[in-house]
C-alpha cells in the first residue's frame, strides 16, 4: 500500500488528479452558494407575487 502511495506522489498524472479534484471542489461550492442565493430571492419574488395577488 505504501508503494502505491508513493508511486501515486511520484507520478505528475497524480498531481493532475489533485488539481482537478480542487477545481471541481470550488467549481461546486460556486454553484450550490448560486443555487441558495437564487433560491432564496425566487422564494421572496413569488411570495411578493402571490401577496399582492391576493
């Protein structure tokens, strides 16, 4: 196991790995802070609508 590790370490396709799993990690928190953030603000904008509706 600790072979595998230290091939892995020693490897430039891991060090690609680690960069695109942290770019997929902040790509991800990018879009799930956009999706609350325009989730909140739809759920105001429809409560705002249906309030004056009624």
């Amino acid at each position: 196991m600790s072979e595998l590790i230290r091939r892995i370490w020693a490897e430039d396709a891991g060090q690609d790995i680690a960069e695109y799993a942290v770019m997929l990690a902040v790509i991800l928190v990018l879009v799930v802070g956009t999706i609350r953030l325009i989730g909140s603000n739809a759920n105001s904008v429809f409560s705002n609508t249906a309030s004056s509706i009624q």
